[in-house]
C-alpha cells in the first residue's frame, strides 16, 4: 500500500534582508544603550580676603600758645572792612579767615572751615608763610594742620579740637584761645550781609552768599556759650565791628581796637 505524502514547502529566509525593529524592540535597546550620568553641581569658590572698610586713622595736630598771654587780632570777611588799611595791622598778632589772607599775606595764622575754600585757592594757599589749620579733612598739602571737629557750642579745652558753631568765625575764636590768646579782638565779624546786599569786603567765594536768615538762626545763637566759657578762664573778646548783627561781645571801635597792647 503506498501512502500518499504532500510536499513539504521549504522557505530559506532571504540573505542580506534588513527588517525594522518592532517598537518593544526599540525601547529595549533604548534602555539597554543609556548609561545613568550623574553630574555634580558642587563648586568650589575661594573665599576673597577680607577687606577692611573702616578710615584710614588721621593725623591730628595739637596747637601750640605761640601767642601766650597776648593780644590777638581775627580778620573775618565782613563788608565793614571795605576801604580798611591793612598796613594798621602789621606786626600785630592776627589769624585770618579764609581769603582774608589776600590783604595779610603777613598774617602768623590762617583758619578755613570750608574745604572747598582750599580747592578753590589751593595754590596760593600753599604758598601762605603761616600756620594754616582746619577741621575738615581733605587732600591737603603737608603742611595744612588737621585739628579734630569738636562739640557744636561751647569751648573746647583740647589742643588737638576746636568747638565750631558751624562757621569758621567761631572755630576761630577757640582756635585764638589754643594759641594763647589773653584778648581777642573781632575784625570783619558783620555776620549778614549790608544794607546795599554785599557779603564781604572782597569779591566772595564761587558759590552763593550765606542768607541773614542762616545767620540769625544757625551761627549767631551759638556765640552765647563760647563767650559765657571764655569769660570764665578770663579771656576778653571784642567785637570791633558797630554795626555787626553778633551782639554777644562787648562792642570796640576799630581806633581803640587798634590801640590794645
């Protein structure tokens, strides 16, 4: 008995053909390929060295009583002085203010609050012969002494510090009594400006006159407690202006003013 076979059918997959991946396949080798990276957000920063912010420590000066027990004579800038003749004050023991020095170049001693007044004349400032001294400090030349800002009002008793009353004619006082002053007498201290609007007997600074209204309010009221201390170590003060709106020291004309030893 012969039995009957069907044929067989032999498929040989075919060399060299590319089949696409299926979507699981490729998720797979996705995942199989991806390496874990770990990146480090750590960073190392150098700490700077520490800067010190705090002033430069300033050299004060300390003032000598190179007028011991005598007659000194404060040139302030007040329009009263207008048509004076400086030659009156030759070889008298004087302190200028500010652009006083212009008709006293002679003068032992010169005072500015200000230090905008030494930028505008540095060098004819630097030129002066006297001692020159200030509360504010600036870049001065070598030769400008820097004294210690001190209380408002009153009288400073320290060498190195001057009471200011917020204008340099109170600054300067305290400073003629540092120097050694026995009497002071007040020279071009008109504090206001005329009745014709002018500030000062020379040509004024290059910025606006002070008002009668600063001075009634912010530098005459101070004057009361430097003289009360001055008058208590026996220090005479003069005002040889007559028509000056500081009424707090006995008033001189500028004859007897003149004629004090």
């Amino acid at each position: 008995m012969i039995r009957n076979r069907k044929p067989r059918r032999i498929i040989t997959p075919a060399k060299n053909i590319s089949r696409r991946k299926t979507r699981i396949e490729k998720t797979y080798t996705k995942k199989k390929k991806s390496k874990k990276v770990t990146i480090s957000t750590k960073v190392n920063i150098k700490k700077s060295p520490r800067v010190d912010l705090k002033r430069k420590p300033m050299n004060y000066s300390a003032v000598k009583p190179i007028f011991n027990g005598e007659t000194v004579y404060i040139v302030g800038g007040g329009p009263s002085l207008n048509n004076f003749d400086w030659n009156k004050l030759k070889n008298r023991n004087t302190i200028v203010i500010n652009k006083a020095f212009y008709n006293l170049p002679t003068s032992q001693v010169m005072y500015w609050t200000d230090s905008r007044f030494y930028t505008w004349y540095k060098t004819d400032i630097d030129k002066f012969k006297g001692l020159k001294y200030t509360i504010r400090r600036s870049n001065y030349d070598e030769n400008v002494m820097l004294l210690k800002k001190g209380p408002k009002h009153g009288l400073s008793i320290l060498k190195d510090t001057l009471a200011h009353g917020n204008n340099s004619g109170y600054a300067a006082i305290n400073l003629a009594y540092l120097l050694g002053a026995k009497k002071i007498i007040l020279l071009g201290f008109d504090m206001g400006n005329n009745t014709n609007g002018k500030s000062h007997f020379h040509d004024g600074y290059p910025t606006k006159a002070t008002s009668n209204e600063v001075y009634q309010k912010q530098f005459i009221p101070g004057f009361g407690s430097l003289w009360a201390a001055l008058k208590e170590k026996g220090i005479n003060v003069y005002n040889a202006c007559p028509t000056s709106n500081l009424k707090v020291f006995p008033f001189i004309s500028i004859e007897r003013a003149l004629a004090l030893r």
